[in-house]
C-alpha cells in the first residue's frame, strides 16, 4: 500500500479469486469451470479474419450480442445489458442501486464479490443468515427497505430458492430492487428471466462462464426493465464503455446462438453432478442438494481444510472457504465423468481407514 | 432512469464514444484507431487452440502480459498492471488516488473520460484552462495537493508535454500522484516510462488500442512504482478481477513482442501525419502541432460541426466536440496514406470556392 491510497480504496476488501496455477497440471475443481470446451460455432465465429480486425474497437452498445441474448430469453434488446463478466454487471448493479439512502441485504454465505462490492461503494449491508440447512429464508428480506441480492443457486452451497419465494419478494415491495444472480441456473435451478416482463424491480443476471463454456472470455449480462437496463448503462459509460472485446462479443452471440450444446452440456454437468453426490454419500459425506455445478461437502472424518490440502497434494484443486458456518466444507466443481472419478478415488484413499 | 437510481449514479456523466457505425462502410477517421491489422504474431497466438480453452479462466494476476510488458520497458513485473483497457486502469487509478480529502486537476481541454471519473468516484476537480494556444502550463499545476492527470500527447489536442515539465512537477510535491496518460505517446511524444524508476509518485497509463493496433482487444496498462500497483491491484480485485480475457492476454503480449511491426506501423503514422498536415495547411487549415495519431483542425472557411458533417454525407467520419474554445475544430485520426487523400480530396471539394 502506498501513502497515495484514498480512504475510499483502503476500504475495499478485494475479493479472492481461486487459484489459478500455471506451473502444473492439476484437476481443476475450484473455480466452477465447464469441463467442456466451448461450441464448435464458437470456434467458428472466432476466425482468423476477426482476430485480424482488432485493430478496430469493439461495439460499446453489444448490439449483436445483446440481440442474441434477447431472442434466446424471448426479451427485447432493450431488456439486456452485456459487460465483461457478470462480476462488471454486479459492480454497475451494486453502483446504480445501492448508495446514500439505500443499502443492501444478501446471506451471511453467499458470492464472496457481493461483500467487495459493498466496500468499494461504501454501501451499508445486512447480512441475513441462512437456516440452519442454508436455505435461504426470503421473509427475512420481506421488511429490507433497500436493495436485495439472492444468488440463484447459492454459491457456495450450491442451493436453489423456489421462484415463488422470489416472487413474493418482488410483489411484496415494488419500490426495491431484487437483482437475483444466476450465475449458475442453467444446471437446474428455476430462472427468475419469465418475470422479467412482469416485475420492474427484477434484475436478473447471467454469465457465460460456467453452462456456455467461456469463462476466459469474460461475458456476462443481465435482463430487466428497460429503465434498470438504462441505469446501468449510466454507470457502465462512465466505468468503462467499450467493456466487451471484439472476440468475445462474437464468442458470445454464438454461443447462445447453439441450443443444442448448451442443453447437452448442462445435462451431462447435470448427470455427473448425481453421480458424484452418489459417490461422496456413499463414503459418508454430507453434500448439499445443489443445483449448480458445483457441490458443498464435508465429511465427519477429515476436516475442510485438510480435505482440501490433500487433494491438492494429490493434484486435485477444489475450494475450501476458512469462514465460519462453512469452514467443514470444500467445494467442488463438477467437472468430467473422469475428473469425478479421480475425485473420489483420491477422496478414497484419503480418508480409507479414519 | 428509473425509480431506483442511486444518488451516486445519478450525478454520473456517462462518456460519449466516439460513433462506431454498424450500417454503412466509413473511412473512419473518428475514434483514432490504427489503420494496420495487428501483428501477424497476434495472429499466431490467438489460434484455434487457445480459442478451444476459453472456457478457463483467465490468469487474474495476468502475470504473462505483465511479464512481456515489463522485459520491453525494462521495469519489473511488480511495477505492471493490467487492464480492460486504458480506462478501466484510469478508473483504478480515479479510485485509488482520489477521493475525499484528496481532488484531482486535469485541463480544460483533455480526454473527456476524466469528467467520467470524477462524477462516478465523487472526487473534486479543478479544471486547469490550457493555454490560448492549446500548450499546457505546468506551472499552474504545481501548487495543487491532489492528484494530477496529464495525457501527454493531450487529447483532442494531439500536443505534448516536455518530459522536463512533468519531472519539475513529479519533485515539486513527492506527496502527489502525478498521472500521465501515454495513449498516443508513441506517435512521437516524449514517455516518462524512464522516470518511473526515480519517482515514487509517478504512474504511467499506455494502452494498446492505438499504437498496437488492438482496440478491440482491449487491453491498456500501467506502469509505476510498486506500491502504487499494489494500489490498483486492490481496486481491481475489489471491482472485476478477471477483468482481462484468455485472448486478449496473448494478444497483448504477441503484440508487446513485435518491436519492429510496432515501430514501422508508428513511422508510417508518423508520416502520414506530416503529409496531412501539410495537405491541410496547404488549403489554409490550422493544425496544432500533433505528437499522435491524429490532428486537430480548423478552417477559417467551413465551421468544425459543418465540416463533421459534410464530411459524414461524403462517407469519411470525423470527430466534432460541440464544446467551447474548440468547437471550431474536428479531430481527425490519421490513417493510411489512401485514407488521407480520400480526406483531403474531400475537404478540397467541400471548401472549394467558400
């Protein structure tokens, strides 16, 4: 830290991402990647010839992109917004909606960025604690006067909330933003996007990280009335208003443009993710129901962090959160059928006689 | 807007890109891109394979770009960060060097992006009028205790700063930020990169949107002390970690390592510009003295809103600022030579006889 530092930036909590290790090659369970490459139209549509025109800038309106994403979600192009990932889209979110006045409310275990973004913005925020099983009970947020924030599944624990509890969440002060983060829906939970029509203080938001495979190329949205949408364009041109490169704007559309790839890598994340909570029950683990793909787990017979630094030894990265309420757990992205496999051989061998 | 806009955001003032036409084929002279495709060793490395792995992350710590960027301007990686492009590093930089207690001064005529930074962020700004002949006087700078932004060579102005003014400026307060924004600066301008060494306070903005023909790659930099990098660092992870794509990485790099397609696509820029200039005094233009890769001109005959738009209806786009002290003037980018004689015919056409 330097004597330059603002008070405003020493009060940032930075968020910690998870490892990314270059100098070998480990099963890479701890950042909720697809195990799958990307649709072949992808690959297509990054051609030779588009990487020779990145001399020109990208569209800062995303228009191609944003029209992909509104015919696929049955929305107009008005009720879309793409920015580099769908941490930028919260950050716009967390800047347009929160502030002098109106604070936040989300889960004491959630998306570690939610709190980065509540330091960066000097944003009061009530933490509400999950159930004792980490359900998330929304008539806790029902008096909240200011913005809420529902990760839809949960994340960490994987854990989805019944639309109709959100619903009743919007009806039950119109005068709130609900922004529900569905970072991870495309693996079985239920989309808030058909009420997006309805309720104009829904914001919905989606990325293309984890069921359309581009996590490297940092492509996220969100979907709400088009006066949500116009506010966080507001904050978008004043942060950074050519956010979406060349190439992942192409990569983008044509990834949402490719159904049939999308629905047979969800199913088969879907497939392993009931194989793999199988496997880890039966060893005696307990996994939370999960709708993502990912799943939370401990065992009675080796600790968390433990867990997760013999995997690690053993060339498997999952993630372990040193937190309170979750400090038995690590997450773990599913991944392929065989990457399950060396999981829970390894997980084996790991706790054989304890 | 909507019902639910935060204070903050509502005191934003959204930049205004420069117009990216989608529906008819311009000579686009108007957002100073390269005129030149990027280096055949982009090409190279973003090849099929590499597209194949976007659905990884990112490396965050973007330690090969930093690494590449650091071996060529011979500073080590600690003193690298970078970005989603230039603005988004300028917009650490907003956030970690001011904000309360601590203001910022730029001129009166500079990168519209500033006026951006300081609404978003709430800082205080003193506007410093350039001189009657657009040159920037580093004296009035030298009593302020905030921040300083400078872009050297200025925009939409194109004129440079000597090194020595900004070193007079960099040790008559240690206990300041200077920021010298180098977007143009290899079109001929002086760098301070050689002082970043020497100077604790001074932080170095370049971008590879211009010189690098990468603007839709977006991908800018900093260069600094490593203290004041810690600084960004901490904005950056507080704000959207994995703000720089898989391809833009390796793109970034290939590009950094071509010195000699960087320096020969610089010295035909820079010729280009001396021819146009020329052309355009020739037909009794003023052009100030531009170390970037555009001019700023203005004609006794034809008014700088009309000229943007005759010039539009003949298919070539410049860029008009409807602002005051420079409403007379468009800024025109400086492309290949063909590009130039198709502007200078067409402006010899649309002041013939006036």
């Amino acid at each position: 830290m330097s004597r330059f530092l603002s008070p405003e930036a020493l009060r940032c909590a930075p968020y910690t991402p998870g490892e990314q290790p270059r100098d070998q090659r480990y099963i890479k369970l701890n950042t909720n990647e697809s195990p799958f490459p990307p649709s072949p139209k992808v690959l297509e549509a990054v051609s030779r010839t588009e990487v020779e025109k990145l001399y020109l800038y990208s569209d800062p309106t995303c228009a191609a992109l944003n029209t992909a994403i509104a015919k696929r979600y049955g929305l107009g192009v008005e009720n879309v917004i793409s920015g580099n990932g769908s941490d930028e889209i919260l950050a716009f979110a967390f800047r347009a909606f929160c502030g002098e006045g109106t604070g936040v409310a989300f889960a004491d275990i959630t998306y570690g960025f939610y709190e980065a973004q509540v330091a960066l913005f000097g944003v009061e925020a009530l933490r509400l604690p999950l159930d004792g099983d980490f359900s998330l009970r929304v008539e806790d947020y029902m008096d909240f006067p200011g913005t809420v924030v529902i990760a839809n599944p949960n994340a960490p624990t994987g854990m989805a909330v019944p639309v109709s509890h959100i619903r009743r969440l919007l009806e039950s002060n119109p005068n709130r933003v609900v922004v529900v983060d569905e970072a991870y829906v495309d693996f079985g939970a239920e989309s808030c996007v058909p009420l997006v029509r309805e309720y104009g203080n829904l914001l919905v938001t989606q990325t293309m990280s984890k069921s359309r495979s581009l996590a490297g190329g940092r492509i996220g949205f969100a979907l709400g009335d088009s006066e949500l949408i116009e506010d966080l364009n507001r904050v978008k041109y004043s942060l950074n208003p050519y956010s979406v490169n060349r190439l992942s704007l192409l990569a983008g559309a044509a990834a949402i443009e490719d159904e049939e790839y999308f629905q047979a890598s969800c199913q088969t994340v879907r497939e392993n993710r009931v194989w793999t909570t199988g496997a880890l029950e039966e060893r005696g683990f307990t996994v939370l129901p999960s709708s993502a793909n990912f799943v939370f787990a401990r065992s009675a017979r080796i600790s968390g962090g433990e867990l997760y630094r013999r995997l690690k030894e053993n060339g498997i990265l999952v993630r372990w959160f040193d937190k309170d309420r979750i400090r038995d757990f690590v997450r773990i992205t599913i991944g392929s059928k065989e990457q399950m496999e060396a999981l829970v051989e390894s997980i084996r061998r790991l706790t054989a006689g304890r």
